[in-house]
C-alpha cells in the first residue's frame, strides 16, 4: 500500500474508560475510495474506535491521521468539516423532528444546504423522501438507519464511518441498505464499516479488521477473511471439520 494511496490512518491507539482499557494499541488504514470493515463481537471495542476517530470520546495515546491532520488534536465539529461523518450504532435520530430536519441538521457545519445532495439522498432512500414530513420517531428501524446514513451524507464526507448499519434490522432490509453503501462508496466515498454481522460486511468491502477485546487480531481482503477456517469458525458460523 503506497503511501500516497492512504487517506486514514490509526497508529497505535489506546482508549480507557478509566481504568478499563477498551483500544489497546491498534493500527489500520484505509486507502481513497475503499470500503473497510472492521469485524468483531459485542465489547470487542468496535464502538469506541468510531468514537475516537469522531472525536467524541478521548484517545489516551496514539495517533489518527487523515489528510494530513491529526484527529487527535481537533474537536469533534473540526473532524466533520475536515470530511469525516459518523452514522452513530443505534441510529440516533432526533425523534421528534421530521425526516427532512434531520436530513438538514446533517448539513450543520455547512453555510448553506446543497439540494444535489439532498436529493441524492432522497434518490439513495426513497422511503425518506416518501416520509419527509414523517417525524423520525416514528419510521421503522430500518428507515431511521436509512435516515442516519443520509443525515450523514448531508455534510458531503469524504470518509463515512457507519457504525452498525445492520443492527436490529430485518435481513431483506440489511441486503437493500448494503446495497446503497455500495452505491455511496462508488460516489467516491470512502467508508469504514464496523459489523457484527460478518458475512454481510465482508460482501461489500474490499478488506477487513478483525478486533478482539481491543486488539486487532487478523487483517487482510474481505475473500481471505471470507476463506479463512479462523474467521468461519469465529464469526461465520461455519464449524471446523
Ligand atoms: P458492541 O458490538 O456490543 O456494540 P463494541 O465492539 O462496539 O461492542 P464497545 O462499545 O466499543 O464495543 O466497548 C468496548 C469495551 O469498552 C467494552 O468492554 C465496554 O464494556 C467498554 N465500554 C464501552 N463504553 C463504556 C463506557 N461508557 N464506560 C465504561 N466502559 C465502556
């Protein structure tokens, strides 16, 4: 991987929630316009990553570096003007404000709305633009996940960190919403995904993470990841022979 090709990079990362180390020294990068995923089970430390790269919670050491600025210095408003938007696990709508406020509150760190965009995000998830009116509290989980990555969208990322997009989400959905990630990222987004379910994110990226309680464990192209006896056994479901 050439250097000029990275757009992301975590060096050595360590987060604690006090005295509990939840990060302990990860590294991963993500070159311009790839999906990336980073795989493990519940506590594994998915969350808190996202967190950090957002800024919205402390590194206690370590670096993230994207185009040149060091995350780990700025606050978390300064990371979404630079290009990067997080689509929260849990999707975190704002209840009661309709679909199209919260489209528009994703704009936030931008002078003004760009309707392209908007409308691009209607293209991506109709169900939103049939809604818009619709106070968010009240769309089925799938669509307020739809919601929260179009709200993400709005401030024109350059990196999309989509934390969970599957969580609680009925299978045919999960399949249609995978499918506009991969919409998203031919845009030239670039996107880091963090999943539980493995099969599912390994289909769309091109390589993956896999971190176990704080530490990234394996790491290599989505098909070896797919392929490798280790990962089936841990996270596919496939019993060893
Ligand atoms: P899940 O898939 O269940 O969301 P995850 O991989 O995203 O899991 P994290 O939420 O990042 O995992 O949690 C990593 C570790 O940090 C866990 O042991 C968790 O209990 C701990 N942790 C997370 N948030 C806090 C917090 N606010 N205070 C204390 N410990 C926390």
């Amino acid at each position: 991987m050439t250097s000029e090709e990275i757009l992301f990079k975590i060096s050595d990362l360590e987060v604690s929630y006090g005295s509990i180390a939840a990060i302990k020294g990860i590294s991963l990068q993500v070159r311009k316009g790839e999906i990336v995923t980073i795989l493990g089970s519940n506590g594994a430390g998915k969350t808190t990553t996202m967190r950090a790269i957002s800024r919205l919670i402390k590194a206690e050491s370590g670096s993230i570096m994207f185009k040149g600025h060091e995350l780990t210095r700025l606050p978390a408003h300064k990371v979404v003007s630079l290009g990067i938007s997080h689509s929260p696990e849990g999707r975190r709508v704002f209840n009661i404000l309709s679909v199209e406020e919260n489209l528009l509150l994703g704009a936030y760190t931008k002078s003004k709305v760009d309707q392209e965009i908007l409308s691009w995000v209607y293209d991506l998830f109709p169900r939103l633009k049939e809604r818009k009116s619709q106070l968010a509290g009240t769309l089925s989980g799938g669509e307020q996940q739809m919601l929260a990555i179009g709200r993400a969208l709005m401030s024109q990322p350059e990196l999309l960190l989509l934390d969970e997009p599957s969580l609680g989400i009925a299978p045919i959905l999960v399949k249609a919403i995978f499918a506009q990630i991969k919409k998203i990222a031919a845009k030239g987004v670039t996107v880091l995904l963090v999943e539980q379910n493995a099969r599912a994110a390994l289909k769309l990226a091109d390589r993956g993470y896999v971190l176990e309680v704080g530490k990234i464990v394996f790491s290599g192209q989505s098909e070896e990841l797919l392929n490798s006896p280790r990962i089936q056994e841990a996270y596919l479901g496939k019993q060893k022979k």
